[in-house]
C-alpha cells in the first residue's frame, strides 16, 4: 500500500477525525445515489393500487428520505454539516420483478461534497418503504447502495460507469 | 389480493399513520439484521492493517449504528419509539472476497418489535463504512439489507431462512 | 389567586422544572387537538386538484405532524419524554371558506398525558402546509390550535365543550 | 389557475421535493412573525406576578422558540437548513384580554428567507406558554400565527398590511 | 486487574457495545450530580443584579439543563434511552469566590440509572453559563463535575461521601 | 460596572436573545478547549490494556465528542448554527496521577467563533469516558473544562496563558 493509499478520516495515530476542509474553495456539487427495494410482485402492485387512491406509501418514503438527507451529519460520524441547496428522490416501481429503484440527487456550495447526503437520503427512503411493507414481506431487501455520480471540487466530475479508480473524495 | 393483504401504516383513505399498538401486550423483542459492504480487498486489507495500529474504522461505525438504533423513530415516520434495551453490532471482514458482513441485534421490552431499529443499524453503520472508505473505493456498494431473525410478539419466533410467508409484524 | 392556582412547572423560587411524575400511575391516555389552517379558496381548490393527481401537500404535512408529535419532549422544555403507541392527523378541506381543519390524536401508556404531543402535531402539520402554500398565499393564518378532549390519568375524560374549569393536568 | 400558480414544493408528478436553491443568490433576509396566545385574565395575571418573583413562564417560552428556529428544518420537511444570524422572542401581555402576542424576528445571509424560522419560533414558544399554563387553562388557545413581514432577496420587502398578492416565496 | 474489572461497555473483543438490561428489574431511581463554574466575583454579580431586573443566565442555563437531560441517549453513545420522570436543576451563587454550584437531579422508573442524565444536565447548564459570559469572563473553567448520590437498583444507596469503592453501576 | 460590562445574550430587558451576528465579517476561525477526567491509576491502566487489544474506550469517546461538537447550537441554546469545517479530538493518559486529558480543536469560516464547540466536544468526550467507567470508579471526576486559544475574528489570537482581561467575544 502506498502512501496515497490512507484513510483520511484517521489522524496518523489512527484516531478518528472529522477532516479539515477549511482550505478548500467552496464550490457547486452534486451527487447522486441509488438503492435497489427487492420485495415481491405481489407488493409492488398493492403499493401502485395504493397510489392510485392516494396511498402515501411512496409519498412517505420520499419525504424520510429528504428529512434524512438534512441529518446525515448527526448520523454519520465524520461528515460535515452542510447546508444542503436542493434534495429531491425518484421512484421506479417494477411490478414484473418485484423491485423498487430509489434515486437521490442532493446539491450544495459548499468546501466538500454531498454523496454522503444522496446516500443517506435513498438508504433512509427505502428502510421506510421496508418499514411500511415488512407485514405483506418480511424477507425484503435492500440492495446495490451505491454512488452514481458526483460533480464539483477539485477531481471534477466522476460517473460510477466511466470511472474505475479512487480519489473521488475531495 | 386479499383484504388481510394490506398497509397496516395507511388509514382506510390511504393517509400514513402511527398504528396505534396501546393495547398490544409489552413482551420481550429482539431483532437481528445483517448487510453485506462490498469494496476491495485492497480496502479490507488497509483497514485490518488500521486495526492493528489501533486504527478506528470499525470503531466510528459500530458506535454510528448503535447511535443510530436509538434514532429510528425519528428516522423511520410511522416507527414508534422505543426504550431498547440492548444494541450490539459485529463486522466480519473477508478480505478475499473484499467484503464486510455487518450484524446487529436489538432488544427491547415493549408492544410492537424492533426489526427497523436493527435494520437501521446496520444501515448507518455500513454507510459510515462507506463513508470512511469513499476516498478509497467511490465504487463501494453495499448489499443485503435484510432482517434475519425476530422473536416476541404474538408470533413467536420468526426466522428468514426457514419461513417463507408473510405476516411477521406484530 | 388561591394557592392552589399555581404552575406546577416553576419550582417555589419560580425556577423552572420538569414536574416529578415518578409517583403516578402509568395509565392508558389519550387526548385530542385541532387547528384550523386559513388561506383563499383558490389555494384550497390547488390543493385539492393536486390531490388528483397524486400531489403531496396533505401527505407531507401529515408526515410532518406525525414526526413532530414524536419530537414533543424535545421541543418543549419542560415536557416528559413519552412512548407514544399511536399518532394519526386527519384533514377536512373547506374550499368555499378557503379553510383546513387539522385533528390529531395521539395516545401513550404512561404517568403523564398526551395533549402537548397532539399539539405539536397539528401545529407543524399546519406550519408544513404553511411552508408549501407559503408561495401562492403568504397571507395564510394559522388559528385555533386548542386541546379538544383528553382521557385517562386521575382527572378521567375532560371535553372541551362540556367542561368549562380547570385541573385538566394530571 | 394559471401555470405561475403552482406548488414550488411539488416537482411535475406531484412528488415532494426540497426545492434547488443553489443558484439564486445569498443576500441577507429578515422575517417577522406573530401570534396570539387566548387565555384568561386570571392567568395573565399569574405570569406577571411571577415574573416579579423572577418567574421563568416567558424566559422557558423565549429559550423553546429560540431552540425552535433553529430546528425548522428538521421539522419542516422540505425546508432548506439554514445558518441563522440572530433570533429574537418578544411577548406582550394584555391582562384585561387575557391574551400574550407573541413576535419573532429571525435573520439570515443565505439563498432562501428565514419565514418559517419566524413562524416555528412564535409557534413553539406558544405551545411552551400553553405547555406551563394547561393545568390553570386547558381551553388555552393559540390564534393568528402568520407572517408579518419580511425583506431581502428577490421580492424585496413584504409587509403584511400593505400586500395583499402572492409570490413573496423567492 | 482481576476479572470483575472490566469495562461491561465492552465486549469480550474489545467492541463498544449498548449493554443489554433486558433481564433487569425495572425499579425506581435516582442521581444526583454537581458541577462548579468558577469564574470572577464580578462576573457573579452580575449575574445577580441581572436577576433583580429579571435577566435571563440562569433561567436559560437551567432550560438548557433539562433539555440535555432528555437528549443524554443521543449524546453519550452507549447510554439506553429513558423515559425520565423528573429532571430539576439548582444553582447557589458565592459572589466572594465567584463560583456558581450547580446540582442536577433526574429520575425514572427503569432498568438503569440515571447518573449520566444527572451528570449531563449540569454539564450543559454549566457550559450555557460558560455561552452567556464568555465575553466578560474568557477564563471562566468549570470543575468537579461529578456524581453524589444515586438510589435505586441492585445496589440500592451510593453516596459519594461515604462510598469508596466500585460497582455502582447497576 | 460599566456600560461595557454587559450580557451580549440579553436585551436591554433582559430577555434571551440570539445575539445579531450578520453583519459580522465571515473569517477563519479556530478554538481549542481541554478538560481533565481524575479516576484512578487502575483505571486508566485499564483503559490502556484495552488499548492494546483493539479496546474501545477513546474511540468511543473521541466519536461522542466529534458527534456533541455538531450538535452545539442545538444544547446551548443561543448558540448560532455553524458549518464546522474541521473537529479533532485528543488523549493523554497519565496512569501515574490516574488522569486523563483531553483537548478539542475546531474551526469555520463563519461571522462568528467556534468556543462553545470546542467546549462542548472535550464535555461530551469526557462524559463519555466517565459512563464507561462508572462501572470501575463511580467518583470519578471531570475538572478545567476550559478554552485555551481563539484566533480569528475582530480580537484576532487570545491565549489563556498569556491574556487575563476580558472582550475575547467577537
């Protein structure tokens, strides 16, 4: 391992710390996150009937997942506190295979950026979506949490399908 | 679908609720979740390196998904809040397959159970995971969010692997 | 002023205090609160016609009151952390009078009562919709926030229209 | 209804969402927000001749509606956080109405105004003074909470009496 | 060290733990703790002659007290979640010595103690006072924060001055 | 006492109030605080053993007092909210004099300085150590809570050692 290769939230004594960003130039990020909700044909029809009488399944999912983008420096230790420009959280409902695709796309000018903020935000909407279907499934899960896509600072733009290497944490 | 398949959380016009669980019987719950933090074994191998020098990466997520246990209700809308009594959480790592298994057991002594304190648990703690490592591997995923176990309540033990059916949330 | 007309919530030197309720007994209570939300008719009739088409402004106002009522004791200096077993906000859109009535009731098993938990709930229920209606009606008004009824603890039911005195506190 | 009248909370589907405000610009905002607290003269009364004893009734209101301003955002689904730069609490009693008016001024520099800060503020505070008060008043009533001016950004200044249109949400 | 003494917020491979007190009886309990603010005669003064003219420092300081009461599970990581059932705070001022007493005591019914909430309580309420007179007392050092007396539990009556040894922590 | 000599946190009347800091220039900041636990030699000779086999105590500890730093405008009640860009936490064992000491370090660019959450990190850190211990030493205490330097802001540097008067509040 080289000596690039180091966590930076870990003091060289390997304490933790919430890093310093007070030199870096504040600027305009984005980032967006995704979640796979793997549950059963069965549900994924009974949350669209729902919808259609105004059923607040999704409705609900949506706004844990914006209220958790805005504490996910409570939650997570090391992150900074932002404050967040824009959170919005999309739904694409499967009924064929029982699957919910969860997307989040959180903004800030800010000295550091925003993945934790869309990540929290969609592992937050689907635990509720768990949370409001686990009597019909209590084997549902939660799959493929992962960062899509983060622009702004210093590397610029990273796209989870064009990119392979590291280094996307400035 | 049958009437008996429907959304305990919404009202019969689909609004979300807080179930009312007064006069549900306070027994004892416990609750074990289990998620799956795919990265690389480069990134297993520097943590358990970190570990040897006292390093803190599963420390900060342990102590983030045990804090986060005590926030579900303020997470989770429809969750009702709950006195546990107990929040354990343990890593595996296998740096072969580049993988961290999380597990996390919960317990408290009330009237409706303790899946989404567990399961938000092993959540937080695998997104501080993420978190950590991001720098490192921004194509970290995690997977296999899923309750394994629960017991107490009117329905006694339910176990993923040897039950299929529905109907655990009581 | 006798002196049993005192606030149990000032010490005798008039410092503040959070009451002892060690000693009561843990009973099932509920209570019961209502606010109305004033704003123009065209405001009502958007709100409405958003609800056609599956538009959010109830759903996340309700979302809002239910996650409110759970952060009572945080809010409110002097109030007890409760274990509320339930929580629901019902709406009544008025399009003539360009009026929503809020109703909230909430229930918990324990030494002290529910009313300031109900209370909370349709005040930020209706500071939600405030917040998304804010827009297109800066002039709406928020008015008759007031406890409706409460049962349980030692005083038994108390209803707002039936009772006229004091000592609901109990 | 014309297009411009819309719900800027709502994205086209009818999904929440907390809106972006990244590119409009920082400029310094005020809000200024009121409201009423009915209770009886006999309860005015008593407040004021604690506060002569150096009573705490207004001084626990003042500190819940401070610390309540600064939780808009964890309150307000789709409010964005924002840095508060001053809060200020004011109360007037009136013990021949039996009435406290209760104002709220809150200021910021950031892309979007601090209404619903001022709004939460006065709100909160009422409910402390109806949390203190219930047990000599349980019909306490909490009137007209509405905003009565606010300047910065876009639109300038609104002032309540002198306004009548919409579109003061930039 | 022998072994009995060892850290029960441990488990046996070192991993912080939220122990589990689901076996414990819940009983009645109590703590009481203190803290000293040591600051200049001058500083105490003013804060009295504030108090004449009804000033805020000790008020505020007490509120915020009680309200760090109630959030001690959030802040201290492996502290269990209590519903308190009494949390009241006092303050002696020493002009001559410029030192403000603090003394915090909490209750609850449950399966463990309250010291943490007692210890917090005055901790806060200590750093309110050290918030509020910074500006005139930068020095201003607060010591001796520390449990005198817990009740209730296995353990019955500690007390600091007439108790040496260990084990109070049932 | 002079005009000068006064409560920046109360108006004129002496009402709590959110100190005005917008038209405050927004400058790089830092504060550090220390605090002292005295336990006992077989305490701290504990702590150290646990160390050594990945033992949890100081990072535990360290992650609580990162975590309280975040959440300091929200237990000091007229704090202002503030984007942290930078907390770390430190320890020094004394097994001989049965001491820990701890030291915080925080900063932002902001209208106004970072003390309290400094103070409020090294608090929280060592209450954290002090539930850990409680167990082993129910008399341990926590003393000198303390700020040790300031830099930036209208006063620039202030250095306990070194600076005995007052107005470091800007």
């Amino acid at each position: 391992m080289t000596e690039s290769f180091s966590f930076t939230h870990l003091d060289p004594s390997g304490g933790a710390q919430m890093v310093d960003v007070s030199t870096k130039t504040s600027t305009s990020r984005e980032a967006i996150a995704t979640a796979l909700v793997q549950t059963t044909p069965e549900v994924i029809r009974h949350i669209e009937q729902a919808l259609v009488k105004k059923g607040d399944v999704l409705a609900v999912a949506r706004v844990a997942g914006i209220m958790a983008a805005k504490k996910t420096s409570e939650l997570i230790p090391l992150c900074h506190p932002l404050a967040l420009t824009k959170v919005t959280i999309d739904f694409t409902l499967d009924a064929t295979l029982g699957r919910i695709a969860l997307s989040a796309s959180c903004r800030v000018t800010g000295p550091t950026g925003v993945e934790m903020e869309a990540l929290t935000a969609v592992s937050v909407a689907a635990l509720t979506i768990h949370d409001m279907c686990k009597a019909l499934d209590p084997r549902l899960t939660i799959n493929q949490i992962q960062l899509q896509q983060k622009t702004g600072g210093k590397s610029g733009l990273w796209h989870r399908e064009s990119n392979t290497g590291a280094d996307s944490n400035d």
